[in-house]
C-alpha cells in the first residue's frame, strides 16, 4: 500500500479540481500554499529535478546523504525529516509509507478532514523546505514554530474577513497577493436600445493585466445588465486561465444573489447560477461587492466605451489609454 487512506482514482473526476480547491483554501499565509502547488506539481529546484534540467550532475540528499532529493523525499521520505513529523501526533500513523509524490502525501492529509491538522502539515512543510534552503533555525523548532504561528495567522486574518462582511468598501482595493481582482458593470444605451459591459481585471500590485468592452442589446432590466456583465467577467477570466479571483461590482443586489447558498429564484436566477457555476470551475474565487466609487473603470469607461463598438474588444498588454489613466486616478483612492 502506498497511501494513508484510498486515493481518489479514474472513478472520481471530481477529485482533481477538489484537491486543489482545498489547497488554495487551507487557512494558512499564501506564500504557504503557493509552497504547497509547487511541491504538488513537483516544481519545487530538488536537487532531481535541478538534474533533470543539466544544472546539477548528481542528485544525492545533502539530508541523509543517501538517496535522490526528489521533492516527496525532501519534505517526506528523507529519514533526517521524520524526527519533525513524528512531533505532528496525526501523522504518527503513517510516517513510514511511501508515497509517490507530495500531491499524494497532501490528499492523504487532506482526507483526514482536521483543517488544524492540514494547517500544521502545511507550515510545517514549508518550514522543512525554507530549513533546507536556508539554514536558518533547527529542525528541532521547526515543529513548536508551526504551532506557536497558526494561531497567531489566525487572529490577524480574522478581523478583516468579518470586515469585509460588515461594510462595503467604497473604494477600490487591490486583492490579496496572488488573487486578480476582476470588477465588472453595465451601462445602458436608451437611444440606440443598447447597453454595454465592461470587465477590468487587476492584479494585487493594482496593474491592469487585462479589460474588455462589449456592446450588447438592450436586456429588460437592469438587474439583468448587471447579472450579465458579472456572467461576462466570469468568463473572461476563465478564457484568460486565471485560476484565483475576486469578482466584484457595485450592484448590492446582484452580490447577495451571488453570495447565497441557495438557487436564485428571481427572474435573473438562470444568469446569477451560471455566473456562480462558472466560477466553481476556478482554483479559488470569492464574490465581493464595492459602491459604485471603486468600480468607476469598468463602470464609467469599458461599459460606456461599448457604445461605439460593433464588437467585443479586450486588451490584455495594450490596455486602453483611457482605462489606464483611470486606473492610476483610482489608485489615488487607496491612501485610505
Ligand atoms: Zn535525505
């Protein structure tokens, strides 16, 4: 046997877009899951996979100085680690197996439904690797660190998140690192029985990395416009192949049909599911509402824009002058 519990095989499709969605979920600092893709894709400058690419001859463990440094024996398999994990009491059971990779080690944790257990296993991961690399405290420590930190992470996460919750921003905010921010909005057109979308995606140094304009037919309210142009941003993203966003616009009705557990049962409830199924295909995502203040670039100009276009535009590098200028009068707002 190889792994702790069964691994998720050919019979579970939904396994794969599930472990990953548990990993961009596990509350711990992002530079830790973003060690934890990397080691699940085994990304990770291993001395094997240093070798594989010509820049190391050999791939010996400088750890136990006895078997290949592969990324699964780094972290898990090298005998100089087990003395860190022996101190996680849940991984006792299983420090012996073998496992064929991280991602298998990591969904073998994951299954053990215990989000402190995972939070642990991850920091303590990260500290395995960053020890190997830097030298920088015992392996001893490693274990009374991870413990002495999740809660403290914990408590300065909180705060902003019942924030969030609470009070709508009334300017726009970058994401959180490694997020794109993608705000979306309509525009009507009553003269010419048009409306317009408009989506901007901006990443958490608050660059514009990618915007669109589209002209469409005037829908019947503008609720629907709304519900539309959060569609349109959804997919936007998904052809872009961002993986972890945040959608927001200024419509608080729109944003508590999105946020509901519920199926929408108002007249816009086929556009708002669709919305919400498209974005469940994203690595990590999250609805967010903003006054109508912060969300002027997609509002005032792409949506607007789309009154002279006869067809969908989007700028990826070559953003739109005017959305440019926009975006730096908006960065204005942040010294809140
Ligand atoms: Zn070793």
């Amino acid at each position: 046997m190889e792994t702790v519990v069964s691994v998720p095989g050919p019979s579970n499709p939904n396994a794969h877009s599930q472990f990953w969605r548990q990993l961009w979920s596990l509350k711990v600092p992002n530079k830790i899951r973003h060690f934890l893709w990397r080691a699940s894709n085994d990304s990770q400058p291993t001395k094997r996979n240093l070798q594989k690419r010509n820049i190391l001859l050999e791939s010996t463990c400088e750890r136990c100085g006895d078997n290949t440094e592969d990324t699964i024996h780094a972290l898990w398999g090298c005998p100089m680690v087990k003395g860190t994990w022996w101190e996680l009491e849940q991984c006792r059971a299983f420090l012996w197996e073998k496992f064929k990779c991280f991602r298998d080690l990591l969904q073998g944790v994951f299954a053990q439904n215990n989000s402190r257990m995972a939070e642990l296993f991850a920091y303590i991961g990260w500290s395995i690797w960053h020890n190997r690399n830097a030298r920088k405290f015992g392996m001893e420590l490693i274990y009374t660190d991870a413990v002495q930190r999740l809660p403290e992470f914990h408590s300065a996460q909180d705060p902003p998140l019942t924030q969030e919750v609470a009070t709508y921003p009334t300017h726009w905010l970058p994401p959180p690192p490694g997020f794109y921010k993608i705000n979306y909005d309509g525009a009507t057109f009553q003269d010419v029985a048009a409306a317009g979308l408009g989506v901007v995606a901006g990443d958490s140094d608050s660059r514009v990395i990618a915007a669109l304009s589209e002209r469409i037919s005037l829908p019947p309210t503008v609720e629907a416009l709304e519900a539309l142009a959060c569609r349109k941003a959804v997919a936007f993203v998904t052809d872009l192949d961002i993986q972890d966003a945040v959608f927001e616009g200024d419509s608080e009705t729109i944003y508590k049909h999105l946020s509901s557990d519920q199926p929408s049962m108002a007249a816009i409830g086929h556009l708002v599911d669709e919305a919400r199924k498209l974005a469940a295909t994203l690595r990590s995502y999250q609805f967010s509402h903003v006054k109508r203040n912060g969300n002027i670039v997609a509002a005032d100009k792409l949506a607007k824009l789309a009154k002279t276009l006869y067809e969908p535009t989007i700028w990826v590098e070559d953003i739109h002058r005017d959305v440019a200028t926009l975006v730096v009068s908006d960065r204005s707002f942040l010294s809140y």
